[in-house]
C-alpha cells in the first residue's frame, strides 16, 4: 500500500491531526507490530494483551515513517511523527476501506464456521493457473487482519481472497463493508461461537452479514446443503440483484459431487460433468473443493486448469496433515482447531484410513460451545468405534465425558484420560508400535501438538 500522508489524515484517519509538521513523503505498508516494522511503513498501535503505544518509539526508530496516536492517550511523544485519531482500530479499518476504493482487484470473501482456510487455500491454489492472486496470510481473519490484508494488497493483484473470521455479531457485517468482495463464499454452518451467539440460527445470520458489503450484482456461493442458509437466502433472492450458486452434495445444488471415492491419497469425485482429483484427506474436503469449483467456473476457469490447481495444493500446518515418523509410525496433525462438526468428519477420515496396523486417537476439549459443551463431547465418546480406532487419549477436563462413553464400548485399559499433556505424550510412546496412526485433535487453545516434539524423538 502506498499513499501521501496527507491523503491518510484527510481521508482517512478520524479526526485526524498532527504532532508537527511533516515534509511530505510516501508510505510503503502498514504494521501493528514493532518487531517486523519495515522502513517506510505506518505504525498503528492497537490496543490487545499489549498497548501498541508503548512501542511506538520503537517502531519509528526502526524505520516507520510515522504512527497513529489515539487521543485518549497521555503524553505523547510529540517529537515524533504521529497522527492523533480518536481510535486506532476503527482508522486501520478505515484506511484499508479506502484503499480498497482505489483497487481494480476481484475480492473474494471466504467466511463459515468450519473449511474457510482450507477453501481459501484451494482457490488461491487453483486460481493462480490463470491470475495473479493475493490472499490472506496465516489466521489474520479478524477485525485487525483483514484490514492488514487488504492494505497489503499489490496494485496489480487481479485476485484478492480474503478470509473473515468472527466472534460476535456485527463483525463479519463489518469485514464485508471494508472488503466489498465482489464473490461471497460461506463454506457451511457449524456450533462454533455458540458461547456468544446461542443458537445456529444466529451463527448463519451472522455469517450472511457477508452480504451487506457485497457488491451490487455480486455472487454468493454457498453451502447448499444447510437449510439454514437456503430459507434465509431464497427470501433474500426476492428483494436483491444477487446471483447465488449453491454447492454440496443434494441433488437440488448447482455444483454437486457425484461417484465420490475417497482413499488414503486423497479423493477422486465427478461435478459439473467432469473428473476432480483432490489430493486431501477426508470426504469433508470435497464440499471445500465444490466451493472452489463453483468459484473458479465463475471465474472462466476450465476443469482442466482446476485439477491443476488441486495437484498444486499445499495446506498449512496442522489441517490433516500427515507426519511420518522415522521409527515407522504415522501421525495425523488436525490440532489446528476443533468443533463437533470438524472433530466428526476427522475420526469419519481417520475410521477410513486403511494399511495401518493401530489407531491411536488423541483428543482434546473443544472450546467456545456454550451451555451445550458436555454434551457435544458426549456425542463424540458415544460414536466412537472400537472396530475401527483402537486406542483413545483424552486430554483435558471437558474431554474426559469422551472417555466416559468411550469406556461403555472399549475394552479395559483402551481408554485413558490425562490432565497432562508430558503424562499423554510419554504414555502414547510407549505404546506406538511401527505402521500405527495416529490422530491428534483439540481446539487450538489446547495446543495439543505440543506432544509431537516426544512423538517424534
């Protein structure tokens, strides 16, 4: 992002003044981080865990040309370049809204309770067979993410896929109207937030705030499959100029898989009259990939160059990703994070691995459920399978009414439960034997891939 300093307290900043006088010069980025500020770059302090402020000296003397001071901060360092604003939230966000004006870029905006970085992912993977593409990096999803990502963007980007995470009402609402993605995707509704939001019916209502920034004529590509979504979106159909295609795995949708084999090297499925290789774990990838598909036809893609972009796929860290021990054992890494939703389709993929001689499943509590958390853990120990998984770990306080139903269908000593995760990690060693799989699961705040370092010794 480039822009005179000007332009950005003009337009820009809220309320906007300055320290002193400035000579007039160019800003090259944004950073909220002093560590990685880069000379040239605008330093914004925003206020979390840390105080931005107090790093704002340090931000310009490695090199930022100038920082945001929210006024209801004391003694500023008035010597320094600053920019006083009244929030430094809300003038990050409006300063990426703005710079999004000046864009030529296509936006997609990916949103949904489970699948939005894998979906992400998959379209950034196939759609740079044919644009240049820019996506969002890591988990910045949020409130301060996304405006990062959109700043970030290049002038000759012709692809712009931005993920929109959420917490509460009111933010995907908000993401939308700085991004104005020109396609909207939501990957599917889960029980994720419920802590905050209560019911599924608000988690889809929240999710469709991507609509409100959509641009007129725009696309929405959704999960067909959810009536949560088709009741909303066929009243919503009669009062906008929205086009909509919905994808899933009912016949009624618009992309749909059909003859879909899945296997230990990915999946193989028809949609949309031709052949899909997805190279992934799992069946529950299929639907992420039917939104990709439905998102690049749109795009003039041909299946030909989408099978490509599939090939080329790489996932992050900790999405199904399988991890071969040198002792001759396999571990699944799905620690990334888990909803009843995510943690049934990865024991569904991990039931169906076959050539492995154990499976060992190591689980975690699931946060953010509400009033409903112990039972939704109940759930997933009552669908566990002693045909089919031989071992279970559980790990945690919530995870432990998993053992407790596990325990009901498992023979003695299959199920253990622990409160430490060294405890955890050691006993499952001494258990592993060669050509075992294992799969880790829990939601991110557990952090229960913090036992591969022992796994792997």
């Amino acid at each position: 992002m480039i822009s005179h300093i000007l332009k950005v307290i003009e337009q820009m900043a809220e309320g906007g003044r300055l320290s002193r006088e400035f000579e007039e010069f160019l800003i090259h980025g944004v950073s909220i981080d002093s560590r990685t500020v880069k000379p040239g770059n605008l330093f914004i302090p925003i206020l979390r865990e840390l105080d931005g402020h107090d790093y704002v000296k340090e931000a310009i003397s490695k090199g930022a040309v100038a920082s945001f001071w929210q006024n209801d901060h004391p003694d500023p360092p008035i010597h320094l370049p600053l920019i006083f604003v009244d929030d430094s939230l809300k003038s990050l966000q409006k300063l990426a809204k703005e710079y999004r004006k000046e864009l030529l870029v296509k936006v997609i905006g990916v949103t949904g309770s489970n699948g939005k970085t894998t979906t992400k992912e998959m379209l950034h993977s196939v759609l740079e067979t044919k644009f240049r593409v820019y996506k969002t990096e890591g988990n910045l999803n949020s409130q301060v993410g996304v405006p990062l990502t959109i700043l970030g963007i290049n002038s000759d980007a012709e692809v712009a896929i931005i993920e929109m995470g959420m917490s509460e009402r009111g933010h995907i609402n908000q993401l939308s109207k700085i991004a104005e993605p020109d396609i909207a995707i939501i990957t599917m509704i889960g029980v994720s937030h419920l802590s905050s939001l209560g019911s599924r019916e608000e988690i889809a209502t929240a999710k469709l705030e991507i609509l409100n920034g959509l641009k007129n004529g725009g696309c929405l590509v959704y999960n067909g499959d959810e009536p949560l979504l088709t009741t909303i979106i066929c009243n919503i159909q009669k009062n906008t100029s929205i086009e909509t295609i919905s994808f899933g795995q009912k016949h009624f949708n618009d992309i749909k898989s059909e003859n879909a084999v899945t296997n230990s090297d990915g999946s193989k499925f028809f949609a949309a009259n031709n052949e899909f290789h997805l190279p992934l774990l799992g069946a529950h990838n299929i639907n992420n990939a039917l939104a990709t598909i439905a998102t690049a036809l749109k795009l003039g893609l041909s299946s030909k160059e989408i099978n490509k972009g599939f090939r080329n796929l790489e996932l992050p860290e900790m999405r199904m990703e399988k991890i071969d021990s040198p002792l001759g054992y396999t571990v699944i890494n799905d620690a990334w994070n888990a909803s009843p939703d995510s943690v049934s389709a990865a024991i569904k993929t991990f039931q169906e691995l076959t050539g492995y001689r154990r499976k060992h499943l190591v689980i975690g509590d699931m946060l953010e459920l509400g009033d409903h958390e112990e039972e939704f853990h109940r759930v997933i120990g009552r669908s566990l399978d002693p045909h089919e998984i031989n071992y279970i770990y559980t790990f945690g306080k919530l995870s432990s009414l998993i053992a407790l139903e596990a325990t009901k269908k498992y023979p003695i000593g299959a199920v253990k439960t622990y409160m430490d995760k060294i405890e955890l990690a050691r006993a499952l060693k001494s258990m592993i034997k060669k050509n075992d799989v294992i799969l880790l699961k829990a939601s991110r705040g557990i952090r229960i891939d913090s036992i591969l370092p022992i796994l792997m010794r």
